[in-house]
C-alpha cells in the first residue's frame, strides 16, 4: 500500500504555503503591490548606518542584530527595508517576515527556507542567483526568529547555496546566542542596546554631533592625550549634555522613555516591567533549551538581588543568604552563578569578571552590571537621580546613585565590541580599581567616584596604586565623576565626568 503524502512536505517540496500565510505576507509587504508600509518613526538609531553598509556590502551575507527587548531593533529593519526602497531597489527583491505577526509561519517543517522558496518562486519569478549574475541583489529580513525550531542550521543553507543578504533580529538574546555557534564566519552580528546620551539628545532636543569613540581595537583609548582633548572638547557642550543627562537619570534609555514626552514615569515603569522583564523572565528564558532552564521563581529572585546589588560583585556570602530569605530555599552558589550567566545572556545586565593576571584564573565574582537603571527603579520601585540636581535634592540616595553610576559605565564599556573590560578586586596590600580596560599589552585603570567633593588623595588611591606597580603596564588612570569642573594635581590621572564619557559614541 502506497505511504500517503504529508500536505506539509508536498507543500514545501514544491515551494507552496498555506493560502493564509500567503495572503498574510502580502499584506505584510505592500510594497509588492506598489503600496507603503505602515508609518515608522523618523528618528534612526546609531546602529542604521552600519547595518545599511552590512546589508549591502558586508564581509558575510547574513547579519544579525540582537539586543534586550524593547530597544528598537523592529523599527530598524523596517528603516533598512525603507531606505533600500527608497535607493531604487525593485519591490520584488524585498521580502520581510515578521514571525511574531506571522503565526502560520509556526506550523511550518523549515519555515526560513520554505518562505525563501516561496519568495523566489511566486514573486521574484526566478531563483536568487539568476538574479545574482543580472547584478541584482535579493533581501530577506527575517524579525523574531529566536523561537523557529532550528533556525541557525535553515540560515546557514540559505547563505550557503543562494546568494541571497539577510538580515535577522531577535528578541530573545539568549536564544539568537545559542543558534549563532554554528553561523561562524557567515555572520555579523551588531549589539543593540539603549539609547545612548547622544541619541537622547537628538531624539528629545534635536541636538545631532557626531560620536568621538574612536572604530573597534582603536589604540587611541591607550593614550592619553585623546582622553584629554576629549574631556575639554565636551566640556562645550555642557549645557545639552546636562539636559540630556538629567533625561536618561530620570527615565533611563529606553525608547519609549523618550519617543512620547508626554508619558509619566509611572506608566513607563509599567511598561519596562511587563514587556521587558516580565517577559523575559517568563517567557524567554523557560522556552529556552532545557539545558537552559530553571525555576521561574529562581531565576526571579536572581534578577531581583542582581538590581540590588547593581555596581557591585557580590560573592556568596551575600547572594545565598539573601536569596535564602526571598524564596524560603536554599540555592547553591553554584545554581546562582548560572542563572547569572542566563541573564547576561538575555543582555539585561553584563558580568564583568575580574582581572585575569600572570595565567591565574581569579575567583573573585563578576561585577553585575544592568543595562539600563530604569529597569532597577521600575523593578524595584526605586528611583535614584544620577544628576548632579537630582541629588543635591536627595543626598540621601548619593552612596546608591554611586553604584548605579558604576553599573552604567560597566555595560557602557562592556557593550563596546572587541574591548577587554575587567574590574580589579581588593588584593592584599592593593587597593580595588572599579574597571580595568586592555587595550593590547596596556592597561588603563577606571575609578568612578560620584560625589560633589573629590578628595584628591583619598578619592584616588586606587589608581596610584594599579599606575606604580610597573608590570601592570599602565600609563594613565581615568577617574569618572559627577561634575566636569574636577580638577587632579597628579599628571597621570585624568578626570572625566560620567555623562562626558558617556557622550562620546
């Protein structure tokens, strides 16, 4: 007797979809038709530039951009699928798929490559690399791919036999970070994140300059004349950066925080906390693979403590007993660590492990870093000002917006790509140093000191020490501060105020 046919393997076999999913698509791509899409917003975030450059002539075919929820990642592919339209590339090189808005797309075996097929077959009209020797390129943007059932792999044919760019985005971090380890070499991947000052201060007050960050393994952070020049050429612009920063202390990075000026902080908090939070906490990282998952509640309690403890390494004499007396359980050092490690993976927060010195791993704890201290106070229901205003009227909070100063420059500085970021724990005799960045057989040593007085001696022990120990290699220390106008005697130490530094990418 003659095996019957599955519909779902004719269909795919011959490059066919499901007459819903079909009529879904079309609708999703009006530009087929010689219609526009829905309004996006103008605004473009930093990442536009570089990601039009890779979608069009980047060193591998495909890229991927990842970042937390909610910071924009969408509304940039539709920007990228906006601007190619508008450069004259046809309609029918253009295929976006949303697979959030997509659900048929769910029911399919190989539903990356089967939309591929079905794209190449019904609407471009001949395969990508008849179109390829035409000179005429094909675009696939493929949005929400985390939760497809072995994405990574249908990517991976794709690129390898058609020749196709494609250009991807995924919510869940962790799950774009477990499919990238079989992409090497065919993929780029660009991090996106909050909002930086600058773009907070284009976005709120039409301000535009051009980032000084110098390109990735730049040997200009090693010198110190660069950091100079850049703490005095910063220091004109004073009056927008002070307004911009009082913006991100009140209502942190987060586009929503700034794309409606009209919005109250209450009803932002409950924005972060459901659609950001909650939903990793709830759903990415129990729908993760199940070497990945863990107790809800667990990984809860973890996130909760990791806001307390933001700008901070704690170790496990404070973790466990903590985390003891919010669940009623106890948990091992090691089961913390791991859950940790899972949420770095989402991108909410950074480690920044200690300094690794003459081959000896250190056991010192990371240093927890949250991605944006908007989602400790709407997590917390705490808020604590980062402005120099805002804490002169609550100098209570002064010692907390420290540490919240120090979490912020820590994923600042971990978000750069290619740059080796460390923090150098209390050793015997030797004073800790907040950060520790390597920049080739150097190191530069960052203090943050976040108070209106700076103790000139005091304040700056740590970085004479780390600079006179000679193998340590390094020749200048910055110090990271609340206000500009600080002044150091000492030569070697360069200070800088938090929202300058942060003002220059």
């Amino acid at each position: 007797m003659k095996k019957q046919e599955d519909p779902k393997e004719m269909n795919a076999a011959q490059g066919l979809l499901p007459i819903e999913l079909v009529e879904d698509l079309q609708a999703i791509n009006p530009w087929w038709q010689g219609k526009p899409g829905t309004p996006i917003p103008r605004f473009r975030r930093w990442a536009f530039a570089r990601l039009m450059r890779l979608v069009e002539a980047g060193l591998t075919q495909a890229t991927i951009l990842r970042g937390p929820r909610r910071v924009g990642k969408t509304i940039l592919l539709r920007q990228v699928i906006e601007e190619l339209l508008h450069r004259g590339v046809a309609p029918t090189q253009i295929l976006y798929v949303p697979f959030d808005a997509t659900p048929g797309a769910q029911n399919l075996i190989e539903p990356i490559l089967q939309m591929a097929r079905w794209f190449e077959r019904q609407v471009v009209g001949r395969s990508f690399n008849e179109q390829a020797r035409d000179g005429l390129t094909t675009y696939l943007f493929f949005d929400e791919v985390q939760n497809l059932n072995a994405w990574a792999p249908q990517l991976k044919h794709l690129v390898d036999n058609h020749a196709v760019r494609v250009l991807l985005t995924g919510s869940s971090s962790l799950q774009i970070e477990l499919g990238r380890d079989s992409l090497a070499g065919r993929v780029t991947t660009v991090e996106l994140g909050p909002l930086l000052l600058r773009e907070i201060a284009e976005l709120r007050l039409g301000h535009v300059e051009t980032g000084q960050w110098p390109g990735n393994g730049s040997e200009e952070l090693a010198d110190s004349e660069f950091w100079r020049h850049l703490a005095d050429g910063n220091r004109k612009t004073l009056p927008v950066r002070r307004q911009a920063f009082e913006l991100f202390s009140r209502l942190g990075g987060y586009p929503v925080a700034h794309e409606n000026p009209s919005t109250e902080w209450p009803d932002i908090a409950d924005y972060l906390v459901e659609t950001v939070i909650q939903r990793v906490l709830q759903h990415d990282i129990p729908s993760a693979q199940p070497a990945q998952r863990m107790d809800t509640h667990f990984i809860e309690g973890v996130f909760r403590l990791a806001c307390r403890y933001a700008g901070q390494a704690p170790g496990p004499a404070a973790f466990v007993p903590d985390i003891h007396t919010i669940l009623g359980q106890f948990h091992s050092w090691a089961s913390i660590r791991r859950a940790l490690h899972v949420l770095e993976s989402t991108l909410l927060l950074r480690l920044v492990e200690p300094l690794e010195l003459r081959l000896k791993r250190q056991t010192a704890p990371a240093k927890l870093c949250l991605c944006d201290h908007a989602l400790r106070a709407a997590w917390l229901q705490e808020t604590v000002p980062l402005d120099a205003e805002g804490l002169a009227a609550n100098p209570h909070l002064s010692d907390l917006a420290g540490r919240l100063a120090e979490s912020t420059l820590g994923y600042f500085l971990a978000s750069i790509p290619n740059l080796d970021v460390a923090h150098f724990p209390e050793r015997g005799a030797e004073p800790e140093v907040d950060f520790v960045v390597t920049i080739g057989t150097k190191r530069i040593p960052i203090e943050v000191k976040y108070r209106k007085r700076i103790d000139a001696l005091e304040d700056t022990r740590g970085l004479r020490a780390f600079l006179e120990k000679s193998v340590y290699n390094a020749p200048f220390g910055l110090l990271v501060t609340l206000e500009d106008e600080v002044r150091i005697l000492d030569p070697r130490i360069i200070p800088i105020s938090l929202s300058s530094f942060l003002w220059t990418r």
